[in-house]
C-alpha cells in the first residue's frame, strides 16, 4: 500500500514538472489575441449589423504585465467612435466631451424637459442628459471588455459592468442604469 502512495505521488510530482507546474524557470504561457474593427457599417440600423473589417489587433499573453492602452484611430474631424462590446452604447470621443447614446439610457434618465434620454455629452462642465441622435456616420470601433484604450487625451476603459472615460483625474462611468461622474 505505501508502496502505490510513493508510485502514486512520484508520477504526480513527475507531471506536474514536465507541464511546468513546479519549474521556476520561464514556461510558454497561453496568448489570446482580441481584434478590436468597426461595428457596424455607415447607414446600418443598429448596433453590430455591419460585418467587422479591419481595426486594431491586440495580443495578450497570460501571466505577462498588463499592456500599454491601445490608441484608437482619431478621425479627421477629431473624433472617436466606439461601440461597447454588448452594443447597447456608442460613444463619440472628442479632445473636449465625450458623448454617449443608447436607446436604455430613458429607462432611468431624463432631459431637462422630462422626456426619455437617448443619451449625454460629459465636458469639465459636467453630465447633460438629451433625446436624439448623435448623427456622426463614423464606423465604431468596439471596445472589448477587460482592455484599456485611448483616444483624444482620454483613457477608456472596458468591462462588462460599466465603460468608464477619464481625462486626468476626471471622467464618467457609464452603464445604461448608473451612469456617475467623479
């Protein structure tokens, strides 16, 4: 019996350092590679109804330091479109204000003058809720969740609980139900 516990543990102890579970040495770690292209298509009704092409491509490998936040591409107009991975809000970036819509957004805010938001422009000068459409025919590009991004001077950061946009020490988190500032 203590004869097949030493076999036993010899042949545990044997595997894990042939996968390199005990080898304080490098070991190849898995990579995963994320592409982040434009979500949808100029004239397209929606979010993700146009096929992905192009974008940026980001390659991560597990157990390495966090890379560098990954610039997206600024138009010539000066701005930003992203999309978030769920496809429930888009973002325009600009230097200046950053402006988000979603058609959720009226479930919880309002305008000034009490109808639904569709959705918000966040400056230095604060949150402002209105009904509309930010009509910039840009492709987006998604914002996978778990990355960071910049664009124009702000830094983005995806996840799936929230998008959160920050330029110095200020910004906005954005989810359609608990959009803050801070």
């Amino acid at each position: 019996m203590h004869r097949s516990i030493g076999i036993a543990a010899a042949l545990l102890c044997a595997a894990g350092l042939v996968a390199g579970c005990w080898d304080d040495g490098p070991s190849a770690a898995p990579t995963v590679t994320v592409t982040a292209g434009p979500s949808a298509t100029v004239g397209a009704q929606g979010p993700g109804t146009g096929a992905p092409s192009g974008g940026t491509t980001v390659t991560a490998t597990a157990g390495a330091t966090p890379a560098a936040p990954t610039p997206l591409p600024v138009t010539g107009t000066g701005v930003t479109r992203v999309v978030t991975e769920s496809g429930k809000t888009t973002c325009n970036v600009y230097a200046e204000y950053v402006d988000c819509q979603s058609p959720d957004f009226g479930r919880t805010y309002r305008t000034e003058a009490g109808q639904p938001a569709t959705g918000f422009r966040y400056s230095v000068s604060g949150l402002e809720w209105h009904y509309g459409n930010m009509s910039v025919a840009t492709p987006a590009t998604t914002v996978r969740y778990g990355h960071v991004y910049t664009a124009s001077g702000w830094t983005i950061a995806a996840s799936a609980g929230k998008t959160v946009f920050t330029r110095g020490t200020r910004g906005v988190s954005v989810d359609v139900a608990n959009t803050t500032t801070f």
